[in-house]
C-alpha cells in the first residue's frame, strides 16, 4: 500500500512574507502554521520535523507565535504518543523545525552532515535560528547528499535555504508528494510578477526570503517543483486545514 502523510499544526506564527517569498509580498504578515508531518505506510511510520510550542519559540522571535494545540494532541490525531516514534527526518535545524525534538525520547534523527556542522557553527546572520539547546546531543544519524530512507522513501538534498536542507519525497497512491524542507509557501512554486525588478522573464520558483546561498535555493526550489507530483510547502496555510495527503488515499 502506498505512503500517507498527515499534516499536524500544533503552532502557528506571524511571518512577514518576504521572508517565505524573495523580493515579493513585503508589508503582509499573516499567521502561517508549523507543521510535522507524520508519514505511515503498511510496516512504518516515522516523522517529518518536530514543530514547537509557543511557550519555546515566543522566546526566540519579535512576531507573535500562539499554540494551537499541544505537541501530544497532535500525535493523539493519528493515535500515536511521543514515545512510539523511533524515527525523524529532520529537514534543518532552524528553531520551528526541531524544538520539540527532545519531547521523542525513543526516536534518533536523521540530518545531512552539512547541516549539523553549520548549526553548531552559524553565520552570525543565523545564529538567533539555531539554538544548540534544542537539538544538541539528539541521538543523530548523520547523512551526506540525497539518500534512501527507505523503499518509496528518498531525502533530497535542498541546499540554499540552509546549507543542509533537505526535502522529502514519498511515494504516494496520487505520485510523488515532497515535503519542501526548506521555508516557504506555495507561491514559492507559482511566481508571478510583482519584484524589485521589472523583466520580461518570470522566474519558474521564487526562492525563499530568508536563504545562506539565494541561486541554490532556487536550484532546489526548481529540483523540488520538477520532482513533485504534490508539493507540501512547510508554512502554506493550506497546511492547516490538510488531514491527510493524499485526501483520497
């Protein structure tokens, strides 16, 4: 039986949009979720990111974050408790992807080796996204490039957002699903006009907002959208209202 992911939202926060789209959509902050994702098949089940609580992340950030509901509700939708995940995909280690980490006692994460180097050791630009408290000591398994978890399982490699982002292609009964990875929303992969610039040549993907290396996260922004049959945008509000992907499946 093909994969099914359930999108869960414990939390959401105000983002400025400029930050999930580059050059585009300045002056609009409204409230985007941060999901996990919990992805099953017939034999296994494991987690796509952690999210966070408001009580954590209202500490590291000027906008306003609220809960929705506790990290353990969540997991009850999908009948699962802390303790029964064994494993996680981290996607990067920017605070709203992994703050509830060490709320799985059971689990170990998997991260790319570029990514673990650069979050004990971030440009100074960075350092308020990375906290070493949040995800220090996880029990890790350390990857490099992309990577098969499993059969219908392959982590891609998105650099640029972060230097070890990575993305998650599962096979589904509608396709090939990606969870980004990296922060945006589903204008990043429908751009229209409307940036700093004026050209006759619109761009096929907007990188996100916020990006160590711009041209690259463009490059996955474009490997992501060429490779997806379904794209799962880590802060598109349709998040909120998924309860499972693919709906018919």
């Amino acid at each position: 039986m093909p994969w099914k992911i359930f999108p869960l939202v414990p939390s959401e926060m105000v983002i400025e949009m400029g930050r999930m789209t580059y050059l585009r959509n300045h002056g609009k902050a409204p409230w985007l979720p941060c999901p996990f994702f919990i992805v099953k098949g017939d034999e296994e089940t494991f987690m796509v990111d952690t999210s966070g609580s408001a009580r954590v992340m209202s500490k590291l950030r000027v906008e306003p974050v609220r809960d929705l509901m506790s990290f353990e509700e969540a997991l009850a939708r999908v009948d699962l408790k802390p303790e029964d995940i064994s494993l996680v995909v981290l996607t990067h280690l920017m605070y709203d992807h992994c703050a509830n980490a060490k709320l799985l006692p059971n689990a170990r994460f998997v991260i790319q080796k570029k990514e673990l180097e650069y979050a004990e050791s971030p440009h100074p630009l960075f350092a308020g996204a990375y906290q070493p408290h949040l995800f220090g000591g996880l029990n890790f398994e350390v990857i490099e490039g992309d990577h098969q978890l499993m059969p219908g399982i392959d982590i891609i490699h998105s650099p640029g957002h972060s230097p070890g982002c990575q993305s998650v292609a599962v096979k589904t009964s509608a396709g090939t699903a990606v969870i980004t990875g990296f922060c945006c929303v589903m204008d990043n992969f429908e751009p229209e006009s409307g940036s700093a610039w004026v050209s006759q040549r619109l761009p096929e993907v907007i990188p996100p907002g916020i990006h160590t290396d711009m041209l690259q996260a463009y490059e996955s922004a474009l490997r992501v959208k060429n490779l997806a049959d379904i794209i799962i945008p880590m802060h598109d509000p349709i998040m909120a209202g998924k309860e499972k992907i693919p709906e018919g499946g």
